[in-house]
C-alpha cells in the first residue's frame, strides 16, 4: 500500500482516490489502526476512499462501524 508514501508527502503522483474490495474493506472501519491512518491522510490530501463488499447485506451490517 502507498500510505507510508502518502503519509511522508513522497508518493509523486496525486491520488484522488482509493478503491476497496470485499477482503481489504477492512481498513475501513473505525478502530482499525490502518484505517485510522488513512482516514488521516485521506482527510488532509482530500482523497476519496471507497469500499465495495460482496453483497449489499455485509455493507449494511458494516455501515454503523464505517470511518467517515
């Protein structure tokens, strides 16, 4: 993953956005160190985070526990 690049302003490409499958949407959930991080930066470099899970069920039991 580029977020220690992310985080030291040294990945030279702007990104925009950051996409999430199924059994990586983990890092998006409040309280996962890793997605704390790059919540952090996601905020500060306005990148758009987004996750996509195997099925609209497992999103919705998900969604109370979702980083902003």
């Amino acid at each position: 993953m580029i977020l220690p690049q992310l985080e030291e302003q040294a990945h030279g490409p702007e990104v925009v956005g950051m996409f999430f499958f199924e059994d990586n949407n983990y890092v998006l959930v409040k309280g996962d160190p890793l997605g704390e991080r790059l919540a952090k930066v996601a905020k500060q470099q306005n990148i758009m985070l987004m996750g996509a899970g195997n099925s609209r069920q497992a999103c919705r039991r998900r969604h109370h526990r979702l980083l902003p």
